[in-house]
C-alpha cells in the first residue's frame, strides 16, 4: 500500500457518505441512492468512481450550482415498453436508478423495457444498474454519453465520452456476469494512477495531437485537458488492430444516448445535460431463468477452465475480479490516499457533521 | 487487382446464386432471401461472407446433409415482445430474416421486439439484419455465436467464436449507421488474405499456444484450424491494451446467443444448432423519426469533421467505407478471384444451370 494510504470500514464510510448526501441538500431516500451506487464502486475496487469523486464530481458541482441536489424527474413521452425521461440535471445516480426502476418495471409485464434519458449528470458506475436487473433475473444493460475524450480512428481530437456500453446477466454462481467497461482503452482515472506511482504509460493508449502515442502520465494529463491529446478507443490507433471497433462502440453509445431524447452530444458534454440509456429484459419471457442462469454459469465455467497462456495464473469472466475485491474489501474496508482524506476531512467540517472521527486524523 | 481476378456484373451473378439456392432445394421465396444476403456483402466489399462461401459453406453442406435446404422454422415461446423460435437447422439467412421480420413487426406494436434462435446455420452478415431494422425507422442490433477461435484474456485456447456484435441505426444520409464486425480482432478471411498475398501478419492478432504471437498466415492458418493458435479479442494480448473488454463483448454475444434459448456454446459449436438474438427497437416510441435521424446524421458529421491526424486522409464513420465500396460495384461488380471462379463454374456444371456463362471462362 502507497504511503499515508489508510483502510476505512463501510461501517464507518457508509454513514459518513450518507450524511455528506445529505447535508448537501439531498433527500434521505436519494442519498442512500447515491452512497450505494458511490460506495459500490470502492466496494469493488473501482477507485477512480468510488469516494474519490465524492467532493470533485458530486460535492462542489452542487455547491456551484451545476446541478441540483433535489432530483426531478419529468416524463417526457411514454410507451407500453419505452419512455424518455427529464432529469433537470438533478442527481445522476438518483435518476438512473429510477429509470432502470422503470425498464425492470416494463420488462417484468411486456418482456421488455427500454429509458432514453435526458439532462442527467455523473451517473457512478454503470455496471450497478445493468446489476440491478441482473439481480433480479432480467438482462441488464446500460449506457452513457460523458465528456470528450476519445479520438475517432485517424484523427487526433477528442470527441467521444468514454462512453461505457455495460451488460450484466444472472448466473448461478454467487455473482451476476457484469462487463461495466468504457470503450476507450483506459480512462482518464488510470493515467493519474500512473501518475501518482511515477511510472511511464505503455505505448498506445493515447495520442498526442502530432500523432504520436503519449507515455509521460504527467504531461498526458495536462494535454488531456487542453485536448492536445486524446484517448485511443479500444483496438488503438489505426486500422491494424481495429481501432475503429472500439471507436464504433462508442459511436453507438452516443448514438443510444442522445438520438432518442433529442440531446446533447459530443463536444457539447460537460458534466451535464448527460444523456443515458437503459433496458432490461426479462429472461422468464424466454426460458425458465434456472435454465438461463445455470447456461450462464456453464459458459463462464468452460471460459475459466480453457488452457492457460504460459506463465498465467488465472482466467477470469467479467464481474470476477471485481467480486473477488469486494469479499476482502468487506472485511478490510478501503484504501484511501491522503488526498482523499483531506477531502473526507473538509466536507465533514464545511457541513458541521462532527460525530464522525477518522481513522486517519 | 490481383492476377486472374475478374469482375462480375451483379445483373449476372444475382440471377445466377439465385438459381444455385434453387438448384440446392431452397423453395424460390427463400432462394432470394440468401441471394440478398450473400450478394449484399458482396456489394459492401465484406468479401469474406459473399460468393466465396456460396460453396464451402452453403453449398457442401447442403449437400452432406448438415443442413436443410428446407426451413422449417418452429416457436417455442413466445410473448408479446419476445420469442424463442427453433431453425431445425435450415437456411441461416432465412431464419435471422423471419427472426428479424417478427422482431420488427412487435417493435412497430410495442416498442421493443427481442427473438433468440436455437439450432441455426451460418447467416451470412450480421449487420444485414441490423439493417433490415434501421432502413424501416428502428434500431436495429444482432448477434450470432460461431465455432471457437478467440481465446480468452489469459488463454490460449480457441473457446469463442468471433462473435460478432452489430447495431444499426437510422440516420439523415444517404445510409444507415451501421457497426458489423467480429469481437476478435480479425477473423480467419484477413488471415487467408495475408497468406494469399504472401505477407506477414502484423503481430497481436493472434496467440499461439506457446503464448507468442504469430505472424506466419500460412502457420497461423494451420494452428487455427488445429487449435494450436487463436484469435486474440478487440483489444489485444494481456490486459495492458485492455484484451479482456473484447473477451468481455465476445462473452455477452455468446451468453445472448445462447442463454435465451438452452442452446449449445463454445466448444459445442460446428457450423450447425447456432444461436442468434436479433433486437429491434422502435424510435417514434421515443422521439419524432426525423429527430432522431438528424441527431444522428448531425453525430456523425461532427465525427467525420475532427481534427484529422497527420498523414490522414479521411475520417470514417462505420458502415461509410461499405457505402462507398457499394457505389463503386454497383457499376463496376465483383471482384471474383480464380479459385471463387472454379467453385461457381462447379456448382454450375454439377445443377446444370447451363443457361449462365461467366466472362472468366
């Protein structure tokens, strides 16, 4: 563990993080949204969407007004199995959880459900609402516009989101199939991590707007910002290793995200006025979800026991890592890095919520 | 153009494939719905699913008795959005087309149509169905599991097949948006195009048991057909450049493909009992059908129009280059090379078609 890194328990997190919901001015039931969906993401070892965003993306835009702590959600058009929905620029995670509500709600009755949603902000992690059908033995897949930050194959400026396209599907095995991936190679958060470690970036997964591929994390980041460079979608730069799929999937999550409500897109995102989407699917419409879930589970289990690549330890199904980290993090609680704590420490004075103590003060 | 290489007229090899679906026992309705599609990839310049595979793939099989030239397609289940319909291992290309049809037909009524399919054959190109949806005013998406040559992040065994995960979406030009492509990086036809043109394969497209990459076609060829080499995922070797989100789509296809309807997967899959899904989405359940198709056309301008990267002609958005390549043969035809020339003068000889003649021979 890095220097100044101190473990917290969810015991003492949990609250803490509830309480900061709340004392920004959010509802009791929203805020227990938005720390679940946040806290999900250190739970699992997601660290570039778990507390570490708790001031930067959600604390200081409501303190600025960007967006509203109070959610409304307005319905703009509504069918048998689909609806657009208005989110005023409200709580993201608060949105999103309402409108996979929604589709699960659909689906349940007609097979399926489908929400286009429009003015929403930072939604967390995508992955949590494709699981929140999933747990409940329905397809789940979700999507969001972001920021621009990939480049398409053969230009140098970013203009797509990292535009995640996640699936998430009930098993029998003791957690769902959830692929929650941005369709860049690497987020911004990975490049800070880099940066933070003081070690060089592989080659490939940014380009500098010379056309070269950017390895110093520091100066990546600064050429990020003032779009001097910009992340490669997956399959990197080019054709050879087709690079236009990965830039092809993120087209499509743009395209799912703003066409159906009329929306925002491209160079016009910035932290707000996002566009998502959601559906689910209701597996008993198909086949009896035992049926469904132990296929699944089959699929997964021939997957892990393939030949292994000399030298490798394991394979891995997607949503295995992630569950793998939670089992320890449940026990252990979650790393957080001094600047992060400094953080935790400003928004517990700035809101007076002086019952909670620190492990790290 | 290659030495040999000779076109042909779409006026001539349409009503000519026509008759070789005919000649093979396809009832007339179900002989043009393979034409179609075989001679739609054609037309796109997706040369590995046109008339090069009339024969080993349709042809030889119909006449082993692996397949049915007649279709008899059943419903297993079916809801008011949704079905599970049995192919009885007839015509590909006619079983995705109804699967496709009746998708569209509850979409129109309810919003959404899903429809998975067991015990199917190779259907040609996915993004014909995809864009079947999209050219009618809906979303269009299509899947389709095949016989194993991705190996996993971590592997080396061929365990996927190349799985393809396509959209569709309606747009203001002249053509759809359309993403057809492989969740591997290449698949074996690029492979057999390196060795036909005597070149090396770039590396990290494919691993070899040892865990190297190969670059040998005519080596990679063998070992693929062996089992001793594989198809790396979008993404590439490791998880460095991000392998495992290609591993990952390529999972979701084959969960989707299979799942739905208790099918066979992976290691299980020869050629014949296929699985496919087809999704179709209504937009006017969303927004005005113009609306959508301008935002759309508009996201995909403002691709077309970023900042090029040096040395870089042109920047595409997916289903453009087919759009164009299809210009171009509409007028000048196909391409066929002379082993192609050989099978179609085979298949002719072998049905007595005597009334075709071919300007290659």
């Amino acid at each position: 563990m890095n220097k100044g890194v101190k473990r917290v328990s969810f015991s003492l997190l949990r609250p803490f993080v509830n309480d900061v919901f709340r004392g920004m001015g959010l509802p009791d039931e929203d805020a227990d949204v938005c720390a679940d969906v946040l806290l999900e993401a250190d739970l699992k070892g997601l660290d570039t969407h778990g507390v570490n965003r708790l001031k930067p993306v959600y604390y200081d835009r409501v303190k600025a007004g960007l967006q509203s702590p109070v959610t409304r959600l307005d319905v703009v058009r509504e069918g048998p199995t689909t609806a657009v929905l208005d989110g005023n620029n409200g709580m993201g995670m608060v949105i999103a959880k309402k409108s996979m509500d929604l589709c699960i709600e659909k689906a349940k009755e007609l097979g399926m459900g489908m929400v286009a949603v429009r003015n929403s902000t930072h939604f967390g992690i995508a992955g949590h609402y494709a699981e929140m059908a999933a747990k409940r033995g329905l397809i789940g897949i979700a999507g969001t516009n972001a920021r621009p930050s990939i480049a398409p194959t053969f230009s140098v400026e970013p203009m797509l989101g990292t535009n995640p396209l996640t699936f998430a599907f009930p098993s029998d095995e003791e957690f769902p199939f959830s692929l929650d991936c941005a369709t860049s190679i690497i987020q911004r958060g990975k490049v800070e991590l880099f940066a933070r470690k003081g070690e060089e970036l592989p080659p490939g997964l940014v380009i500098r707007s010379d056309g070269s591929t950017g390895t110093n994390p520091d100066e990546v980041l600064k050429d990020l910002l003032s779009g001097e460079a910009a992340l490669l979608p997956l399959g990197g730069m080019g054709e050879e290793t087709a690079g236009y799929k990965g830039y092809g999937y993120a087209t499509v999550v743009e395209i799912l995200s703003a066409s159906l409500q009329s929306g925002y897109f491209l160079k016009a995102i910035n932290g707000v006025n996002l566009g998502h989407f959601f559906i689910a699917i209701d597996v008993s419409a198909f086949t009896e979800l035992d049926d469904f879930k132990h296929t699944t589970g089959d699929i997964l289990r021939s997957l892990r026991a393939a030949r292994k690549a000399p030298g490798a330890d394991c394979i891995y199904t997607a949503g295995e890592k992630e569950y793998l980290t939670s089992l320890e993090r449940k026990v252990k609680g979650v790393p957080i890095n001094t600047s992060v704590q400094l953080e935790l420490i400003q928004m517990r004075d700035e809101l007076g919520l002086i019952k909670h103590r620190f492990p790290f003060e």
